[in-house]
C-alpha cells in the first residue's frame, strides 16, 4: 500500500504528515485490497480542506473530502467516512460469496426441523 500526502498552499510539517500517515494506515485492516491512498492537504484562508482518495483493487475509486477550520478534525472525520465506505464494501463482498439459492436454504432448514422433531 502506497500513501502519497500532497499540500497544496499549506505547509506539511512533519507533525502533520506523521498524523495523517498513522490515521490512513488503519485503513488496511477495514480492506485488504488497497493499492493506493492519497491525501491531499489544501488552505483557503482560514479553511482547511482534507480529501482521501484511495485505489483499490477489481472496485471504484473512493474520494472523501472535509473541511473546517482545524486540519486534525478533518482528517479524523474523513477517515470514519472512509472506514464506512470500506467497511461497507468488505460487508457487501462477504455477502456475495455466501449466499445460497433459495431451494438450499429450504432444504436445509426443512431437514434441520425434522431433525428435531426425532
């Protein structure tokens, strides 16, 4: 997994990128799949501006963005709205691979009730 932090008219201090770099790489334990993440810091006056893209594989890219006035909170908020998003995604996949058709369920549960009633 490859994490890219740009600033754009804000200054990444060490501080910062070391914060964000801890924040992201949580990532992976809500996705295995991820090939890549970028943040991009931005500052528009007293705004700053947070978004998180990241590449995963055989899915669509993921973009969250947050702004405020405190560059720590917005990164902590997109992070939540990305674990969401992964999370989401991982749910959804594990609900594909085990699924029965309905006819196996209705055996299978119909053979279960006359194992009981014996």
């Amino acid at each position: 997994m490859r994490i890219n932090i740009i600033g754009r008219h804000i200054e990444v201090t060490q501080a910062i990128h070391d914060f964000v770099e801890k924040k992201i790489s949580k990532l992976s334990k809500y996705y295995n799949r991820i090939s890549e993440i970028e943040v991009i810091l931005t500052e528009e006056g007293m705004t700053k501006k947070v978004e998180v893209q990241i590449k995963a594989e055989h899915s669509q890219r993921f973009v969250v963005t947050e702004s405020g006035e405190d560059l720590y909170a917005c990164v902590d908020v997109s992070v939540d709205k990305i674990e969401r998003q992964l999370t989401k995604l991982k749910e959804k996949s594990r609900h594909r691979k085990g699924r029965t058709g309905t006819s196996q369920a209705t055996s299978d549960a119909l053979e279960a009730q006359s194992q009981q009633e014996d």
